[in-house]
C-alpha cells in the first residue's frame, strides 16, 4: 500500500529534538517492515518552506529525500475547489491538493492529524482513506489472521475499589495536576465507572455520573432534563487498536437510553484529541460551547441529544447518527435478511456470545459501533439507510441483530475493498483477496441491537418470510414492521 504523509506527520518525524510519540514510530516501522512505501505530496514542499522556524525548515527539507515524492498528480483547480471549497489561504491549498491526490486514486490513504483535513475527506466522501496517526498504527497493530477472538466483558465499579496510583492514570495525573485529588473525592462520593479489563489491569475506563439540568459552559448554557457525564475516558496505549473506546461509548449509549436521560456529555481539552473529537462526531456529539478550567485553558463542551423528538428533518443514517441507539424507518426505507456464517458473525457481534475472555492479538472489529460486511451477493437495490436484519446461518438459524447501512459499493478490487473496510473490518486480507475473486458486495454499517432471542426461520415464515435464507434478500416493509412490533424493538422511534 502507498501512504501519503501529511506536513504535520513528517515534521514530527524529523524533529530530533522531540520524542516521538509510540503510535507513530510504530506505524512507521510496521509500515516499513511489511514493505509499505510512505510518501510525501510535492505541495509538502511548499508547507514546509513557510516555516518561520528556518534552522527547522532547513531540516524538514533535506530529510524530505528519506521519502518518495507523490507523481502522477495533476492539479485542475476549479476540480479541487468543486470538491473541497474554495481556498483562502496557502495552507489550505496544500491541504486541498493534497486530498485531490487520495480521491484521485494517487495513493491508498493519507496519514494527518489535521482535523480540518479529515472535515474535508468526509464531505467529499473519502473518509475511509485518511487516518489519525492511532488508526496508521492500528493497521498493524492486530493479526488479523489469527482465528482468535476478543469478548472483552464490562465490569461496573465503585472507584474506591480503583487504586488512583494505578500507572494507567499517569498520563491524567500529568495533564491535570489535581487529579489525584479530584479521584479522591469521587471515590468518597460513591462514583463508579465501567471498566474493561486486560492483562490483569485496566484497559479502558469511563468515570461517570449522573447530573440534573447541569450549567456547562462559561456563558451560562445548560442541558435541560436528565444528563449523564462521562467524567473521565481513557482507552490504555496497549489496547488502542481493539475498538475499547466504541465499546464503553456503546454501553454508555444504552445505559443513558435505558435510564431515560436527556443527555450525554463530556468536556475534552481545546486542541487536542482530535481523533477523539472526530470519533464522537460520528455519534452525534456536538460542539455545545465552552468551559474555562483552573489551569485559564478551555476545555471544549461535547454534548449528546438522547430524547428525539421527530425525524421529519432527517433521513434515516442522519437520524442514526444523531441519536444512536435510536432508529427510524421512513416510506423510502428497504429492510433485508443478511444471512452470516457463524465464524464472522461471532466476530461482528461478540457482545452477544456466551464466552468472555481476552486474548492478545485478535480480531477486535466486533467490539465496535461501526462495522463491514462482505458479500458476493447479486443483490444491487441496497441504499444508505436501509435495514440489516442479520440471520445466523448453520447453528442458530435465526435473525439476531440490526444494523444501519452507511455506505454500500461493489467492486471485484480487493485494494478498494481494504481502503473502504480498514477502519472496521473483521477480515484478513487473505479473507478479502478470496472474496474478490468474485464481485464482491461492501457493506459499511452501524450496529444497532440485538433481539433477546432469535428470530428463527420458523417464525419469520409464519409471518410471511418463505424460504431458505441462502443469500441477502429483500423484505417487505410489513415484514419488517411486524418484526419491530412483535419482538418489542424499543429503540425504534415512530416518525409523525
């Protein structure tokens, strides 16, 4: 594969009077041992020499050569401002030139951490292709090839169970020098957290509590109604990779949709975790203003709506996005029947499976919100914000889980399918290339629930399913409607 590095990627790389940040000397080295070529766009050139910091400049410069230079790229610019809105400055010219270069197809993904820049490949739909330096390094950081799985299980403890001392809240103690205090306090007041273990120490953690009516910015604006804070949420270094994070957000999410909340929140430091803010973003967490800390910096207030009220302003993946786990359904809405082997359905949906263990190096897509289908399926009607109905084939024989499409291609391209699959997928590339062989149908959506039972063959022939489920089939709307009433779908809002 070929990787476009970014401006703010390669200075760092070339700073020799910083340490460089684990994820990234990771990605580097994994991406140069598998034989991967790093690449830089000839408008990086341009970037650099606007460095008012020359002995730095000089540097970034001469070491460019360490990297092959991008060709094959030619720039119209009335195309790349048709795609990425006009640009008002140099950076944003360099910006724009060099996403022109990944959505013609010059390279498979592009590396940055610049959030402008990955704002700009969602409209233009190129997302899938442009990581955060923590998703570069998780392309190498699990064997995708092992058969092993991960059932990670959520434990729900009071923090005075917790030892504050524990080295996995060191990088909390030194951004926030009352922590250990502040942690103090909350395990005297009763606080609790989920947590998820992994070799024999914490993995992942949400500190959380519930507030009435909170006053959350410093200009006096509040969440009406019933709010759930996430407190504290940190995912280890060990177990980035592993989808932890979307775990503890899926449990939040249900949490605050049982207990009926109005709201969920959190408060993340300006101009940092960037990755993090564009991963809420994706669950309909927005901007809602801002809060001054002790320290005189900002953190950035990101809040949740829990309670829709309509959807007759959203389409159906909007809806989704907005108020996961909440679906709807609108007149243009199709529903089908996907059926899935055992063996991948058991790694989609680990949540629901009897086992729960840890294992090192395993395949952790299912423990994610976001997820990937492959499909050699003929099927061609499927469309963003159709219904999933997953029907367990082999030992199950029954429907155990919705899903939300995304985003729906068809290609025999096995490159194009892991451009589109890499931040989700389930399966090795030795799984990819065999699929390809055939056209091979993509399905990129979100995991809704899952019914407490099955639905077995049996029962969706009674109302009117007939057949064998051997491939994806279309559903009639009365089907599925029948299904979400009869099996009691509660998160399935009625539109007006």
């Amino acid at each position: 594969m070929r990787f476009v590095l970014d401006t703010n990627i390669i200075i760092p790389l070339e700073d020799s009077s910083k340490i460089l940040e684990a994820p990234l000397s990771h990605f580097i080295k994994s991406a140069t041992l598998s034989g991967h070529t790093l690449m830089y766009h000839p408008a990086t050139i341009r970037d650099i020499q606007r460095d008012s910091n020359l002995i730095r400049k000089e540097i970034s410069l001469s070491r460019l050569n360490k990297y092959i230079q991008l060709e094959g790229h030619s720039c119209n610019k009335s195309d790349i401002d048709h795609l990425f809105g006009y640009s008002n400055t140099e950076n944003d010219a360099c910006d724009n030139e060099i996403l022109h270069a990944l959505y013609c197809n010059c390279a498979d993904f592009l590396i940055s951490e610049d959030i402008g820049i990955h704002r700009k490949a969602k409209r233009s739909g190129i997302s899938d292709r442009v990581l955060y330096i923590q998703q570069a390094r998780n392309l190498f950081g699990i064997d995708a090839k092992s058969d092993t799985i991960i059932f990670p299980g959520i434990s729900n403890k009071f923090l005075s169970e917790i030892d504050s001392n524990n080295h996995f809240f060191d990088s909390l103690r030194s951004s926030y020098s009352g922590f250990n205090s502040w942690f103090e306090k909350c395990q005297r007041s009763g606080r609790k957290a989920w947590i998820i273990s992994a070799e024999s120490d914490i993995g992942a953690i949400i500190i959380y509590k519930d507030e009435e009516s909170p006053i959350v910015t410093d200009d006096s604006k509040g969440l009406k109604g019933k709010s759930l804070k996430l407190c504290t949420f940190k995912v280890g270094e060990l177990c980035q990779g592993r989808k932890f994070g979307e775990l503890l957000l899926k449990k939040a999410f249900n949490y605050a949709f049982e207990g009926n909340y109005d709201w969920v929140y959190l408060t993340i430091r300006e101009n940092s975790q960037l990755h993090l803010i564009d991963l809420l973003g994706n669950f309909g967490f927005e901007i809602f203003g801002k809060c001054l800390q002790l320290n005189g910096e900002y953190d950035l207030v990101l809040a949740k709506p829990m309670k829709p009220v309509t959807a007759e302003f959203y389409d159906t993946l909007d809806f989704t996005i907005k108020y996961y786990p909440w679906f709807t359904i609108k007149q243009s809405t199709k529903a089908y029947i996907v059926p899935i082997k055992p063996r991948y359905h058991l790694q989609l949906f680990p949540e629901i499976q009897v086992q729960s263990s840890l294992f090192e190096n395993s395949i952790t897509a299912g423990n994610a919100i976001n997820q990937a289908y492959l499909s050699n399926s003929k099927i061609k009607s499927i469309n963003s914000g159709d219904v999933l109905l997953f029907y367990r084939s082999g030992d199950v024989k029954g429907i155990t889980s919705i899903g939300i499409v995304e985003k729906c291609e068809r290609t025999k391209d096995s490159k194009i399918v892991v451009q589109l699959t890499r931040k989700r997928t389930i399966y090795s590339e030795n799984d990819i290339n065999k699929i390809c062989e055939k056209d091979t149908l993509v399905l990129l959506f979100k995991v809704i629930c899952h019914f407490e039972s099955a639905i077995s063959s049996k029962s969706l022939s009674n109302i009117g399913v007939i057949g064998a489920i051997q491939t994806i089939r279309k559903i009639d709307r009365i089907h599925l409607e029948h299904i979400l009433k009869e099996y009691r779908v509660k998160n399935h809002f009625h539109s007006n």
